[in-house]
C-alpha cells in the first residue's frame, strides 16, 4: 500500500481547514467569544507549521489534530452553548437527540472535551515516544497524564479569560450553561477520551507489536537502586567541589 507524501497530505488537511475555518469566520453568533475562541487556536498553528521540518507528526497526528481543530471551529462560531445539533439531528434523522437521551443542555462542550482527549492523546504519545523516548507503560499513561494535565490548565485558562473579560463574553466563553460541576466534568470526559484512546492503541500494539510485553515489563523495572533526595545532591556537591 502507498503512503501519501506527508507534504500532500498536510497541503490537503491544510486547506480543507483554512477553507472550514474562513467559512465560519463570516459572521458568528459572537465576534467576540470567537476572537477569544481562536486565540489558542491560532498558536497551535503558528506551533505546528513551525515545528513541521525539524518535527513532522505522523500522517494519523496531523488527521486527527485536523478532526479536532475542525469541532472546535464549529464551537466558535455558534459559542458551545448555542451548538444547534439537536436541530441537526430532527432535519436530518428524524429525531431529537437530546429527548432520546434526556439531555437538559447544549452538550456539544461535552463532546469536544472527550475529543480532547480522544483525538490529541496519539499525537501526545508520538511527542513523548520520538522525544522523551519513553517505552511501554508510560508510552500509554504519560498521554494520557498530559491530556489531563493540560485539560485542568485549560479550564483554569477558562476561568482567568472570564473573570478578565466579563459581562455577556466571559459567560459565552466559559460555557458552564448554569452547571457548577461544568469543569470536572469537562476535564473528565478528556481523561476518558484519552483513556479510551491509549488503551485501544496498546491494545492494537499487543497483537502486532512482537516484543510488546517484553517492553511493558522492562519499563516498570527499577533501573536505579538507590533513592534521589539528599544522598543524590550530597554526591552532586561532592563531585562539583572535586572539579573545581
């Protein structure tokens, strides 16, 4: 099977999102929330083209960034509130999603925060496997640690951005619709994507990877007998007076 060159598939992905993302800049529900909405959005980009020749993802990383990028697209333009995919849903399937599952608010929020973690945490695994070169066990936990991580930082970015801002934007930006919990349930819902994501993908490496078990066991060994803390920093004074 022949692989599309990464700079065809990157061309592609690239201007069917510049073309989504133009489309939904034409007049928003909120030009403001939507500004505010893009701020991170235009960063990751900056992030991503520059980092494409000393780093290129995998042609997987760079699709499911783009499905990921392409939701939140959708979540800026109409504010997550406001996300109309039940009137989607009775136009085009004949049902209310939200009577057939007894939902009493927008949660589209919802469904982008579980694709946090869903679609981000492979890229993250390939970040920590090319760079941290980790192996086994922590090839699947330490994603799925920075999905939650990063999750938690968000909602905290959340919360300074509306407190910051304000009045009718702070509210549109912050989405809670009136739930108290809204952020421990958007971090969870990230946690469980990830999780879903990383045990799928170890479970697809246990049946094609050969040493699979061999790595996951070494990883966990302890590769240094003695403790860190004071005994570490006392050799490390030692050694440095010694060189000089």
């Amino acid at each position: 099977m022949k692989l599309i060159p990464h700079h065809q598939l990157l061309l592609i992905l690239g201007s069917l999102y510049l073309i989504w993302w133009l489309f939904l800049a034409i007049n928003p529900h909120d030009r403001a929330d939507w500004a505010l909405e893009n701020v991170l959005v235009l960063l990751f980009v900056v992030l991503l083209v520059s980092t494409y020749r000393r780093f290129p993802l995998s042609r997987i990383s760079y699709t499911l960034i783009f499905i990921f990028m392409c939701l939140h697209s959708v979540g800026a333009y109409y504010t997550y509130a406001l996300v109309p995919y039940d009137v989607w849903f009775q136009m085009y399937l004949g049902f209310s999603l939200d009577e057939l599952m007894g939902f009493e608010r927008n949660h589209f929020d919802r469904l982008v925060h579980f694709c946090y973690g869903l679609l981000l945490a492979y890229p993250i695994r390939e970040f920590f496997i090319r760079v941290v070169d980790v192996k086994g066990f922590w090839a699947y936990f330490l994603p799925l640690d920075l999905t939650m991580s990063t999750s938690m930082m968000f909602e905290l970015f959340e919360w300074g951005a509306a407190e910051l801002f304000g009045g009718d934007l702070g509210v549109a930006y912050l989405g809670t619709q009136g739930d108290v919990w809204d952020a421990h349930r958007d971090m969870a819902l990230a946690s469980l994507g990830a999780l879903v994501a990383m045990s799928l993908t170890a479970l697809l490496n246990s049946r094609i990877q050969r040493d699979f078990a061999r790595e996951w066991n070494e990883s966990l060994r302890i590769k240094g007998k003695e403790p860190l803390g004071e005994e570490a920093i006392l050799k490390m004074v030692k050694g440095r007076d010694r060189d000089s």
